[in-house]
C-alpha cells in the first residue's frame, strides 16, 4: 500500500556508494606491480616450413626431354614430378640486391626558393602580358587566313584562261571514214593538181 499522506513512487532503491555497476574482470596480469617488476617478453613464433610454389621451367624442360607433346601429358608429368622453387631462388632480396648508384639520396627533393626579385618587379605579371600578346596575333593571323577569297574556278579561268580551241567543221560520225564512191577527174594528176590548190 502507498504511504498516507506521500505520494506514490514511481523508481527503485538505489544501492550504497560502494557498489560498482558493470562487470568485474578479474585481472591475470598481475596489474602495476608485475608491470614495474618484471620483464615480460614475447616468445619467438616458430615459423611453419613455407610451401613454396612450383617450378615451372624445370619441370617442361623435363617433359620434353621425356619426350611429352600434349597438355595432358604434361599435366600427367607434373602430378609425378613435383618440383617445387628453391627458398633461394624465390626471395628476392637473396637473388639481388637492388642497384642503388652511389651519389643516390632518399627522399623528395627540396622546392627552389621563391624568386621575390622577380616578385617585387613584377616580372610575373609582364611574362603573361606577353604571352596574352602573343596569343591575340596568332589569333588575328589565323582569322585574316580564314577571311581570304577561297579560289573559284571562274577566278582560276579569269588568272589562266583555257587555250582556244580551234574549229573543225562537224561531219556525221557514220562518214567520216567512208572513202569517195565516184571519182570525176580524169586522171590523177588533174586530182591532185585540184587538191594542192
């Protein structure tokens, strides 16, 4: 029942100042006093024995001295031989050392120091200046290209005109190479005395 005279409450109880909320881990490590007095240190891992991969070369030199062709038998040659890289051969670092020259230096080469010179004349300013010129004419030169006359071939025929051609009287084509039916000079010579006239 509720107290007489007080009003209901609506929460729990709340326990005393020396209780701790959450979950007590039990400590293993031996806490500040292991730590200041002892050395604890990590044991060395045993390194497993690394599967190296296969040597390839040797093992289709192999196979063709054996006298294998095909892929299925090359396959079958290597399930029976199984040659595998040697721990020498596959490390890098063993096989070659890197090449470094000897004036060699590590790291990124410092930045060139900042002209104020060139800033306090204004040299930068005046290099776009000249560039902007320069621009602006091969502009202009490549427009006065654009806006010339393109050659028409009435402009063409009007500088070179075409050779006259001179007149040939037109003759029907079925006539032209029939030779004369009738002849009405009396010989020869009155004919060509006709024509050579």
């Amino acid at each position: 029942q509720a107290e007489l005279g007080k009003p209901q409450r609506n929460c729990y109880t709340l326990p005393g100042f020396d209780f701790s909320y959450g979950l007590y881990t039990q400590r293993t490590d031996g806490g500040v006093p292991e730590a200041i007095g002892h050395w604890n240190t990590v044991k060395p891992r045993s390194t497993s024995a690394q599967n190296m991969p296969r040597d390839f070369i040797t093992m289709n030199r192999g196979a063709l001295k054996a006298g294998y062709t095909t892929a299925h038998e090359f396959n079958l040659y290597y399930k029976a031989k199984d040659i595998r890289r040697k721990d020498g051969e596959y490390c890098r670092f063993k096989r070659s050392p890197p090449k470094v020259p000897a004036d060699f230096t590590y790291g990124i080469t410092s930045r060139p120091s900042t002209p104020f010179f060139d800033l306090l004349q204004h040299r930068y300013k005046e290099l776009w200046m000249e560039q902007q010129r320069a621009l602006t004419a091969a502009k202009r030169a490549e427009k006065k290209k654009k806006d010339k006359v393109h050659e028409t071939r009435t402009t063409f025929l009007r500088k070179q005109p075409l050779p006259a051609k001179e007149e040939s009287f037109w003759h029907l084509p079925r006539l032209e190479k029939v030779g004369p039916h009738l002849s009405t000079f009396p010989d020869r010579d009155a004919r060509k005395k006709a024509f050579s006239a």
